[in-house]
C-alpha cells in the first residue's frame, strides 16, 4: 500500500473494508446465542451477552433468564455496546476520510486513536462476562464460551491491529504522496 500510494484504486479502501468487516463480526457477536453453550450431551444450557437459557433434559423446552437483572450483565452488554458503537463511528470517519481527495493525516491518526479507546471497551465486557458468568450462574455439565464470543474477541483484536496501522499511516506521509525522490543505487566504474 505505501509503496503505490493511497491514490492507487486497489490499495485505498483497504482499511475502511478492514473497519467494515470488523463491524459485522461485532454485530454477530452482539445477535449471536453462542456465547456460551454445553459441550456434551445433553445439551441444557446456552447464552447469549443479553440472556441465559438452560432445560432441563435434552428435547425439554427452554427457560431463559434476562441478564439485564444482574449488575455485571449491564456492564457486560454497556461495555461491549460502547465499544461497539465507537468502531462504527471509526467506520463512518474512515470512509469520509479516505473519500476525500486530501487525506488529513492527522485524522488518519484520531480514528487509530478512537479505535484503542473502543478496543479497551470491547475487551472489558469480554472480560467482565465470562468471570462473573461463571461464578454467578449456575452451570450443569461441560460448558464452552463458544463461536459469537469468539467473534467478540475478534471485534476487540481486529479494533487494537487498525488502530495501529491508522495511527502508524501518517509516518509514511511522503511515501504515500509521492513527495520522496527515488534513491538509485549506482556505482560508478
């Protein structure tokens, strides 16, 4: 990318796509009801960041539990939210951005800035969910935390890697812009 430049067609829309991605893996991991689920039969318990379900035996119908009713589930579902919604205003800035003809480095190097901030969020609600599930709700067999918490964590990993190529970006202004003259390499005779 920074050898043809941010102008070249390919190259530019690479980290908003990258921005973009990571939003449907968080809006996955936010609808997903695979937070948690029983690793062996029968399977009688599975949550998700909003909810706890578990039946009784295999084929009984499912009872579920609001997680909104405990202190650590609000916090959970606010602090992954916040995070959430901080990587979707870091989606929207990129795209008008790099939709301007004139990058503006320094607002290359604010988003990678606001994208640590919502990378810090995201991982405090996947910490905050798994310590306090685990030791508040009671569980019966083998559990898993499984595939939507596994998309959280790569929310909050894909949201700490962009932040550092957009605030690394602007170090490499000259190279983008063409502004650095060639270096040949010649030795005379």
């Amino acid at each position: 990318m920074v050898k043809y430049g941010l102008d070249y067609t390919r190259c530019r829309w690479i980290l908003p796509l990258l921005l973009g991605i990571g939003v449907i893996f968080g809006i996955i991991a936010l609808a997903g009801r695979g937070w948690l689920e029983s690793q062996t039969l029968p399977y009688v318990h599975q949550a998700s960041l909003w909810e706890s379900c578990t039946r009784p035996a295999q084929g009984g119908t499912w009872s579920c539990e609001s997680l909104m009713g405990y202190a650590w589930g609000r916090a959970a579902a606010a602090t992954y939210l916040v995070g959430f919604i901080l990587l979707v205003i870091c989606f929207a800035l990129a795209i008008i951005a790099f939709a301007i003809d004139t990058l503006r480095f320094n607002f290359i190097r604010g988003i990678g800035g606001l994208l640590f901030v919502a990378a810090v969020f995201s991982i405090m609600g996947l910490v905050i969910y798994p310590v306090k599930f685990s030791s508040e709700i009671d569980m019966t067999g083998i559990n898993m935390f499984s595939w939507a918490y596994g998309f959280g964590w790569t929310t909050a990993i894909m949201e700490i890697c962009l932040g550092f190529f957009f605030c690394c970006l602007p170090n490499y202004e000259d190279q983008i812009l063409g502004n650095v003259k060639p270096t040949y390499f010649y030795s005379s005779p």
